[in-house]
C-alpha cells in the first residue's frame, strides 16, 4: 500500500487524454493520483494503492466502468471506497446502472474542473466521516465488552464471600445452639439473629440479579425451535408457592406458537416478568395473569398481561432500564426488566409495556423470524 498523509485518488480511464487532464486538476489539490487505463488493471492495481477515490469511466475496452465498479464493491476491503462515474452518456438508464452498481456520483463530460474537485472533496468527506464512526464504533463495543466482563468479575468477587460468610453464620447459629442455648432464648437478640440469614440471602440474591444482567448482554446461547408451553409451564411451576398462598391466578392460552430463539434466555424473560407482576400486584389477592402469544407476518409475539395497579405513563419506558423501579416501596432491585431488554435485543427483538394506571400492565415482547426459521414450513412455527 502507499503511505501518504493525503488522500490518494485513482483514475480509470483507456483515454490518455483524459486521465491527464484530470489528474492535472486533482494535483492542483494536493491529492496524490494515479491513472490506469482498464478495468482490469485497476482490478489488480488495488492491493498495492488501495485508494482513498476512485473516478471510473464508464465507456472502457474490455471491461466497462460498471463491471469494474460491480466488482470492486463484490470485495469487502473495498466497498467503503466512493466510485465516481466519468461518461459523456447522460441516458437515465447508464445513471442507474452505475448506481446500482455501486458509485456514488456520476459527473458528465466534458466536466468543469470546479464541478470535479467538489465531488471528489465531497465523496472525501464522506469517506472520512463513515471511517470516524466505524473506529468510533469500534472504541464504543470494546468499552461496553469490557465494562460486561468487569461487571461479570465483581458480581462473581462478591457473590464468593458473601456465600462463604453465609455459611459460617449457619455454622456459628449451630455452635451457638449447642453451646449457648441461654442465649437464644433472648427474644431481642433472637430476632436479631434470625435477620442475618435474611440479609444475607437479599444480598446473594442482589448479586446473582446483577450476574444475570452482566450476562444478558453477552452472545446469547445456541438457538433452537423451542415449545413456548413448555417454557410457560415450567415457569408456572415456579411460582407454586404464590399459587398456593392465593397471591397469583394464572390464565394460560390453550396453545402456544414454536418459537426460535436461547431457551434458557428465553425463559429468564417469562420468569421476570411474571415476577414483577406478582411482587408490584400491590393489594391484589390474587392477581390474575394472562399469558399469550401468537404467530404474525415477520416473527412471534408473546404477552404477560395482569389485573395489577399498572404503571404510570411517566415509568413504561424508564422501568426497562437498570435500577428503575416505578414503586419504591416494594423491595426489587431494579434490574429484571433492563435484563429481559437486553436479551430480546441479542435476539433482534424488542419488548414494551401497554399500561393504563389501575387497569393493570400488559408486557409483550417480539421475536423476529431468522433466515434459518424461514426455510421451515408454517408447521414449525
């Protein structure tokens, strides 16, 4: 590759006349130019001077500007370089082919000198700010890569003491039974005892909530067809206990479409959101949740929708980010939804909340259908 601080433009063109008159006008712009008079050549000339511009003409021997222009944009080192067209063809139909193809410009001879370096110090400019952003891109995902592994380490780094300091409590309330047993008999300290195990299990709890979200954000795990009544009912069968205690009723749609997607990731999403709507049910006994999904043009849909005191205007886009809770008085940590966000967008999907505040909150999330899911019958889905 040459090495040079300015830009390097490449003409083509099997006129001599007109590769020199052009690069006349560019050297008067301190750009460094070379001129070649084919197609081909140019073709196995752009490993050696990768150029910052090219100026194609169209009308060549051998092959034309289009093929040539086709060709270099069919490479991927090569398809951010702007190609401008240089013919003395106005017809709509060459403009489009050359578009098509790949050229950003097209100039019409005979050109004006001024009318040349504009384009050309345009499709630049242009060039250089799309490089910006591809480093800046670049900086912005390893950033985000590594803020994802430090969470990951320091939720890990915490979650090993405070499990190894929860065990020696148990260890110590064992001592402390067989060799101190006046001492539990302190109705004071007693209950002060028993809310250390409680503190400790808010903390592991805390900690893992923070794992989970550290990992949302990593590649999601293999994609598989999944049962989406199998992942329901499992996550059903979790909240037993809720069952029982008549905090929750559940309304489940007889069937549940197939679905492509992690399904692990998949059921960390259901779980969180019918979580969230059995702890915010407030005063509810019990609240009644609705669970659905269906099939439509592009991909599945699926809904969590409950009875509960819904969420106010205000909160239904700030609650899917990390630490936002719309009711401080129940205890959560704010961090179930920005998870469940997070996983749907690895899938290239998308979640939101329809609320109206005492009529309850319905949550949907989107999965898109893949290119392998597509080359199933609808039998699949």
């Amino acid at each position: 590759m040459v090495m040079s601080t300015r830009d390097y433009v490449l003409i083509v063109d099997d006129q001599e006349n007109n590769r020199l008159l052009v690069e006349d006008h560019l050297r008067k712009f301190n750009y460094d130019v070379h001129g070649v008079s084919s197609g081909e050549e140019a073709l196995s000339m752009l490993s050696t001077i990768h150029p910052d511009c090219i100026l194609m003409d169209i009308m060549m021997t051998g092959i034309d500007g289009i093929e040539t222009t086709r060709r270099i944009k069919e490479m991927k080192e090569y398809q951010d370089i702007p190609i401008l067209m240089l013919s003395a063809r106005d017809e709509d139909s060459t403009i489009q082919d050359a578009i098509d193809a790949g050229a950003v410009d097209y100039i019409e001879k005979p050109f004006k000198a001024v009318a040349l370096v504009a384009r050309v110090r345009s499709s630049l400019r242009t060039r250089h700010f799309v490089e910006e952003l591809h480093e800046f891109n670049s900086d912005l995902q390893a950033k985000k890569k590594e803020l994802s592994e430090f969470t990951h380490m320091v939720s890990h780094d915490l979650k090993s003491p405070v499990v190894g300091a929860a065990s020696l409590f148990n260890f110590f309330l064992h001592r402390l039974d067989e060799d101190f047993p006046e001492i539990r008999k302190d109705e004071g300290l007693n209950e002060m005892l028993d809310r250390i195990p409680d503190s400790f299990s808010k903390m592991l709890s805390f900690v893992n909530t923070l794992l989970d979200y550290a990992e949302s954000g990593r590649v999601i795990g293999e994609q598989e067809w999944v049962s989406m009544e199998k992942v329901v009912d499992s996550v059903i069968g979790n909240f037993e206990y809720a069952d029982k205690e008549g905090m929750v009723s559940f309304e489940r749609m007889e069937k549940l479409p197939r679905a492509w997607c992690d399904p692990v990731r998949m059921l960390q999403v259901w779980q969180n959101l019918i979580s969230n709507a059995i702890k915010y049910r407030g005063d509810i006994n019990p609240v009644r949740i609705r669970l659905g999904g269906s099939r439509f043009e592009t991909g599945w849909r699926f809904w969590v929708e409950d009875n509960g005191p819904g969420i106010p205007e205000e909160y239904q886009e700030k609650i899917f980010e990390p630490f936002v809770r719309a009711d401080d008085e129940t205890q959560g940590s704010g961090i179930g939804l920005a998870t469940s966000k997070r996983i749907m967008k690895a899938h290239g999907g998308e979640i939101h909340v329809d609320s109206t505040t005492d009529k309850g909150a319905r949550f949907v999330f989107e999965l898109p259908l893949s290119e392998i899911s597509k080359k199933h019958d609808k039998e699949d889905w």
